[in-house]
C-alpha cells in the first residue's frame, strides 16, 4: 500500500512538471544550443553519429502517420548505416499510404516545430517528457538488436536529463534537442537527392521514389516538396525559439 501510494506521489509529480511552465534559459544558453545543434550537424564525423537519431525521428513519423490513417504496424527497424525501414499492413495504394510515405522525410522537421511551440509557451520540460513517451511507444514496435539498441540509449539520456537536471538544465537541452530536429532536418532531403542523381532510382526504392509510383508525380518533385517543409519548419521553429531574446539584443545594441 506505501509502495502504491509513492508511485501515486512521483506520478503526480511528474505529471505537475511536465504541465507546468519553465522561464526560458538565457540568450547565451539558448543560442548556444544551436550553436552546439549546428556543430553536431555539420562536421561529417559527427553526423555519422547523430544521423542515427534523424533515422530515429523519421520511422517514427512514418509509424505515427500509418497509425493515424487506420494502418497496422508490423515493425520498425533501425540500421548501423542509418537506414531503417517501417513496415505497415493496409491497402497497398490510396491516400493513406500517401501520408504514411510523405511524413518521413519532414517528420524530424514537425517533430522540431512542435517543440519550438511547446518552448515559445515556456514548457520545456513537457518536450522532454513527451519525447520519452514517443521513445517509448517506438521500442516497442522495433524489431532488430541495433534499432532497440539506439532508442534505448537515447531514452536514457532523455530521461535522465529530465530525472536528475535542475530545471535550468533540462531547459537547455530541450533547446538542444529542438534546434537539433531542426537544423538536421533538411540535411537528409539533400542526402538523398544526391543519391537519386547518382544511381537513379535508389534499391528498394526511397520515399520520394515510392511517392512517385503512386502519385505519378516526379520524385524530384517529393524531394523539393521535402527540402521546402524541412527548411520552411526551421525557418518557423527558429523564429519561435529566437523571439523571446530579440528585444535584449536589440537593446544591447
């Protein structure tokens, strides 16, 4: 009965952080996040790495909208190289099937503008905690070592950020993970764009390839309409990240 009732207290608990409001970080913290995002973007080494958590962000938009058109999902695996693969049961054709192929692509891009919405209303914690939940349901439909290997480790670092940091702390790397989805996102689109004018129609057939053979629209179509949502949420997202600060800078000035 105590061990019921403490569970209750820590549920309750959580649940009050993660509705509750945080005041914003400072100019410095903020925008050195995005300094730190960029340099995990940019430099090839380290893309290497981080590109696997894109990789995460992207099957999991593809699961979210073969879910939200009624499709079932029969498993989410995540590769060494990056790749990964959602695979859905459903009709092989019609707008569901649309959906489930366009989010990919722009899904770190959303994912990223949604957390800017929830920071530019001061709930960062809410980010960190609503990205745990997603993780969650993710694990749960991987189906390879190295896919629950990835999510694992990132859930992990998410929750311990949001279990033990000062709120402070956990305000800075929200910032992180949201300038992070933002700037990365349009990183793949160029990708793969460079693929496809390389061998063409890519094996197994990208996103854009996909949408291509359903739609009968070009694929480099599919990519510009990628390329314009991933930069379109950076440009919305960033603007919302950045506004709180545009007054102290101009008047530093």
């Amino acid at each position: 009965m105590q061990w019921h009732a403490a569970a209750v207290e820590v549920i309750h608990q959580i649940w009050l952080r993660a509705i509750g409001q945080q005041d914003p970080p400072q100019a410095a913290v903020a925008f050195g996040a995005a300094a730190f995002a960029l340099a995990l973007v940019l430099p090839r080494p380290v893309w290497s790495i981080t590109r696997h958590l894109v990789t995460i962000a992207h099957e999991g938009a593809h699961g979210v909208a073969a879910l939200a058109v009624g499709r079932r999902l029969a498993g989410i695996r995540l590769h060494s190289d990056t790749s990964g693969l959602t695979v859905s049961k459903g009709k092989p054709r019609g707008p569901g099937m649309i959906l489930t192929f366009l989010v990919g692509y722009p899904g770190p891009a959303l994912f990223g503008l949604s957390a800017a919405a929830l920071l530019a209303a001061h709930r960062a914690v809410a980010v960190l905690w609503i990205s745990l939940i997603l993780l969650a349901l993710l694990l749960l439909q991987i189906r390879n070592w190295f896919g629950l290997c990835s999510v694992l480790v990132t859930g992990l670092a998410v929750f311990s950020v949001s279990w033990w940091l000062p709120e402070r702390g956990q305000s800075a790397f929200a910032y992180l993970i949201t300038w992070f989805l933002l700037l990365s996102a349009p990183r793949p689109v160029l990708e793969l764009q460079t693929k496809r004018r390389r061998q063409g129609r890519l094996a197994g057939g990208s996103d854009a390839d996909q949408l291509a053979e359903l739609t009968g629209i070009p694929g480099l179509l599919w990519v510009a309409i990628f390329l314009a949502v991933t930069v379109g949420a950076l440009a919305v997202g960033g603007y919302w990240l950045i506004t709180p600060y545009r007054a102290s800078f101009v008047l530093s000035q």
